[in-house]
C-alpha cells in the first residue's frame, strides 16, 4: 500500500427500520489510536466518496483509541456565502469503558448478522 492511501472497511447491511421496512446502507468504521488534527476531515472526505461511490446511505463511526480525555473529534463542515457543508458523527472513546463491565456484558447487540464487509482503498 503506497503512503499515501488507507486501507478503508465498509460493511453492506440489511437494517430493518422501526416501521417494519428492510433498509440497505453502508457502515464506515474508523479507528484511531492518537489524535490526529486532520481526522474529523478524513471522517468527512471517505464518507462522501463513499456516498458517491455506492449512492447509498453511509453511517460514519470513530472508535478513538487514544488516551487524551478532551480529544473527541465528531464534526467537520465548511461554509460560505449561505451554503454549508457538514457531517456530524458518532464516537465511542474507548477510556470511558471499564474493560471488566465490556467483557461481562450478555449484550447481543454487538453481534453483527446478516452483514458482508468488503475493503477498499482510497487515494488521498
């Protein structure tokens, strides 16, 4: 893999809303163990290209594995003249679990099903 491109995980899932109907859409993990300036912007450049890509609906998600309590990057947008450009998203900060309460738990959630994860890079 040449530098200047990141390997990129992106699971295909089979959803079902609320109201009972089936949904397709593209779930965007991304993981980061420091703090990093450029990541919120990262978050927001693979999530449109990955809409562009597929022309479905993408979930973008950080796992931060760092150990910084403040660093929590979830929003990244730009704006000019009225027009405005945003992505809000979802982290899980990893420091704010206690690994024995994780390790207990009987929740099923966690357990992925009726999912395929296909990777893909991406030049920067």
């Amino acid at each position: 893999m040449r530098k200047s491109e990141r390997a990129l995980s992106i699971s295909f899932l089979s959803v079902w809303l609320t109201d009972g109907e089936e949904a397709w859409l593209l779930l965007h993990i991304e993981v980061q163990s420091q703090p990093d300036s450029g990541f919120a912007k990262r978050m927001f450049t693979y999530h449109y290209r990955i809409y562009d890509r597929y022309d479905r609906e993408v979930v973008s998600l950080a796992v931060l594995g760092d150990d910084q309590p403040s660093w929590r990057p979830q929003e990244y947008g730009y704006g000019r003249w009225g027009c405005e450009m945003r992505l809000r998203f979802p982290i899980i900060k990893l420091m704010d679990y206690a690994w024995e309460t994780l390790e207990s738990s009987d929740n099923q959630s966690l357990i992925p099903c009726n999912t395929r994860t296909s990777n893909f890079f991406l030049s920067m």
